[in-house]
C-alpha cells in the first residue's frame, strides 16, 4: 500500500482533508504551487484539480521515463 506525508505534499489548509476532497482540490493545494500556477495549468492544459494533474499523459510519460533511468539511482 502506498503512502504519502500530506503535510508535505499539501499547503496547511489541505492536509486534514480525506482524499476525496484533495483529489478535487484546485492544484494550488499542492505545497509550492500558486494560483497563479494553477491557472496557468488550467489554460495550458486544462487542468483544473489535482486529480487532473494526476491524470495528466504527460506527467505520466515522464514519470515513466524517469523511472526507466538507472543512471541517477
């Protein structure tokens, strides 16, 4: 089972929520990401929640990628 610290991923006003509420949550709920950001987010890719973030191909091609390099580990 995977686990995650929230108070480190998530601002302060986040951490106590249950995953249904964060998973809906703007992006800005994420620790060092702005609203500003998460507009930007919204306009670049329409990205709106950190479910859709989540979601996003791209994010998960590169995680993929990432996890393919063994020469950083």
């Amino acid at each position: 089972m995977a686990s995650i610290d929230l108070e480190t991923v998530l601002d302060k006003a986040w951490a106590d929520k249950d995953l249904a509420e964060i998973l809906a949550a703007p992006v800005s709920a994420l620790k060092g990401v702005s609203d500003r950001q998460g507009g930007l987010l919204e306009e670049a890719f329409g990205i709106k929640t950190v479910r859709d973030l989540a979601d996003l191909k791209f994010a998960r091609w590169a995680s993929a990628l990432a996890a393919l390099d063994t020469t950083s580990k």
